[in-house]
C-alpha cells in the first residue's frame, strides 16, 4: 500500500511539475506587432501583498514561490535593461524584510510569456494579447486571452488609462484566478491579482490565498503614482499646523 501511494505523488509530482514548467511560455501562434511603450532604463516598484493563506499545504506551495516573496519582502523594482524586438530584459531588485537587497535578470517575450510583466503600448479593449491553445502533454485548454476593458486610474499626478485582463485557469481541477491591469500608454503592468480557493497541491494537500502585486513607483516622466512619504509626511504636518493656528486664533478672538 505504502509504495502505491508513493508511486501515485511521484506521478503526480512529476505530472505537476512537467505542466507547470510547459506552461511558462504560451506558443507565439501568431506574432503580434506591438508598440513598445518602455524604454531602457525604465523602472518601475512594486509592493507584493499576501492579503490571505490557508489549507495543510506548506507555504509556498511549489511553483508559487512567488507568495512568499510577496510575504517577506518590502518591495520590487524592474529596471528595464535591454529591448530588443519582441524581448525585454529587466533587473528585479527585491528588498527584502531583513534589509538585504539582491538582483536577479529576468528576460521575457512581451508577446508570449503566461504571466505578461508588459504588453504592447496604446492597446484597445477586445485585443487578443495571447491566442487560444491547448497544452499538447496534458490537453488542458488555454482560452484566448483578450483585453476585457479599459479603465481610468487615479494616481497623484493625474488620471491614466489601463488595459484589463480579468479569467480564470483550471489547471488539474484547481481554479486559478487572475486580474492583470495594464499602463495604457506604457504597457506596463499595474495592478496584479491572483487567488485560488480550495486548491490542491501535488500531495493532496489543500490550500486557499489571495495576493496582489501593484506598482508604487516609477521614474516615467510626468507619472508619479505615489507621492514620496516626506512629501506626505510635510503635507500633514503643514495642515496639522494650519488647524492648529486656526484654533488658537479662534480662542484668543473669542477670549477677547
């Protein structure tokens, strides 16, 4: 009984991971003629945020290490450091809690990677950005991935378009959601979102989250998505002092 049970997780383990690793890369069907709206030397930081976890599974569950990162780390910033055609290379700096800081490259296909970090520029609701495709191990099907809306952005310098992408993947009888947002005028992304409920892993271990990752940071000209926290940090304490004299003048009229 004992070597059945262990033969039936090295299958699915070896299923599991085979999957996973195929489906990094989406078949570039058709090749899409896209705008680059960033440029080298782009960056752009992020905060990651585990907002839930739960289930016997261990944390992270594998090939979603990216939770813990989100976990256990302050922020990430992407410096664009090469383009060539359809190719954006990045550096990832993560800031870790424990104060270290370490950079990895990263390289993707702006017009095939399963997770898209950018997309074509000035895209318009109802474009595919992936074509539908079935995995050709596992006959799992991938519906076409097209924009569902377009939508405005408030941040401190002004209002900004971005491009949505909202679905869910059943991978293995697990569903997956994702909600990916978009820089209209960039193409960079904005706003991620990605949760599951009652999953399974490899093991029969079960497990439930919530975690999003969105941009804080960028040194695009005329786009600043945050003010800097001395800027709020002054701004509060310029209004705490106007309420303050505002106050004392009202008392000192009243009193006299």
């Amino acid at each position: 009984m004992f070597r059945l049970n262990m033969k039936k997780k090295i299958v699915l383990l070896t299923l599991f991971s085979v999957f996973l690793l195929s489906a990094m890369t989406v078949p570039a069907l058709s090749p899409y003629d896209w705008e680059v709206g960033i440029e080298v030397g782009d960056t752009f930081k992020y905060v990651g945020t585990l907002h839930s976890w739960s289930g016997t599974a261990s944390f992270p569950p594998e090939y979603l290490e990216f939770l813990q990162t989100y976990n256990e780390s302050d922020w990430l910033e992407y410096t664009v450091t090469d383009i060539e055609g359809e190719i954006v290379t990045f550096d990832v700096t993560t800031h870790w809690t424990n104060g270290s800081e370490p950079v990895s490259a990263m390289e993707e296909n702006m017009t095939s990677s399963m997770f898209p970090m950018v997309i074509g520029a000035n895209l318009t609701e109802g474009t595919e950005i992936r074509a539908a495709w079935t995995d050709p191990y596992f006959g799992i099907y991938y519906a076409a991935r097209i924009l569902n809306a377009s939508v405005m952005r408030e941040y401190f310098s002004g209002t900004r378009e971005a491009n949505v992408l909202i679905y869910n993947q059943d991978i293995f009888g697990n569903v997956f959601h994702y909600e990916f947002l978009w820089d209209k005028e960039t193409g960079i992304r904005v706003y991620f979102q990605n949760s599951a409920t009652n999953a399974q892993d490899q093991y029969g271990n079960t497990y439930s989250y919530n975690a999003t990752l969105e941009l804080i940071e960028t040194n695009e000209e005329d786009w600043t998505v945050i003010p800097e926290y001395p800027t709020v940090t002054v701004m509060l304490l310029a209004f705490v002092a106007i309420t303050v004299s505002i106050a004392l003048y009202r008392r000192k009229k009243l009193r006299h």
